[in-house]
C-alpha cells in the first residue's frame, strides 16, 4: 500500500508541474501578442514637430541654443541642495505652484532650484502675470531668503 501511495503522489506531483508550465507558457505567449497600433511614415517623421502657431503648420522643435545658452552657469535641477530644508523648501514651492488654478500647464512645470536658502525660477511662462505669480509664491515660503527669478515670458 505504502508503494502505490508513493505513486499516486509522484503522479499527481508531476501533473502539478505540467500544469504550472503550462500556465507559465501560456502568460509569456499572452505578453508577447501585444500589438502596438500601426503607424505611418507621415506620422512617425511628424512625431518630433510642434504647432507652433496653431495654423497646423509643424516646425522643427528644436531647442540646441536654449541649450547651449544653459550649459555655462545656469542652475540645473541636477543643481538642488540635498539638505532637509531645502528639499522641503523646493518641495513646498512646487505643490503650492501646482495648486494655483490660473497656471498654465507650461507655467506649472517651471524648475524650481533650491540651494541653502537661495531659490532659483527657471524655464517658460505665458504671460508676465504667471512670472510674477510663481516668484509671490515662491517669497511667500517659509525659509527662502533669495529669489532669483530667470523665468522667460514666452507667449
């Protein structure tokens, strides 16, 4: 009795693992039919353009003498102090720009530098008003005692 009951438990363990391979070659065969929908040349070449007037038109976007105008001595977020204070400082800044509801999409995705008490504005906003708006938020946070505001109006 004690040898059949061996086999009927080999038996029924080796079904287990055909069963689980199964299951597992089952899965990695769902994983690979995932179909990424079909594009056209037109719209593969037109994935690096931007509307830049709202005509339809597309031009290039290209951003190489932001770029090299950036790369001497201009802040990063690569930049930010790593000190308690001046990630809550950052911190704090960021969430009460993302709260203000007359922002810009553009405006709230500005970068905010901080190092020791000195906080950095960099990138583009709409309108003159939004540059003001995030530089009040800005002074209004506990702990920063320079503003220095290289927010560009670009409409």
């Amino acid at each position: 009795m004690t040898r059949y009951t061996m086999y009927v438990v080999g038996v029924l363990a080796l079904a287990a693992c055909d069963d689980q391979a199964k299951s597992t070659e089952m899965r990695n065969a769902r994983a690979t039919e995932r179909t990424v929908a079909p594009t056209s040349p037109e719209v593969r070449a037109g994935a690096n353009r931007l509307d830049t007037d709202n005509t339809g038109t597309r031009a290039e976007a290209d951003n190489t003498g932001r770029n090299e105008r950036d790369s001497d001595d201009s802040l990063t977020p690569v930049d930010q102090g790593n000190t308690p204070a001046e990630i809550v400082i950052t911190a704090s800044i960021r969430k009460d720009v993302m709260a203000e509801p007359s922002l810009s999409f553009t405006a709230k995705n500005v970068k905010v530098v901080t190092i020791g008490n000195r906080v950095t504005l960099r990138g583009p906003v709409s309108t003159e008003a939004e540059k003001t708006l995030i530089e009040a938020v800005a002074l209004r946070t506990t702990g920063v005692g320079h503003i220095d505001n290289q927010l560009e109006v670009t409409p």
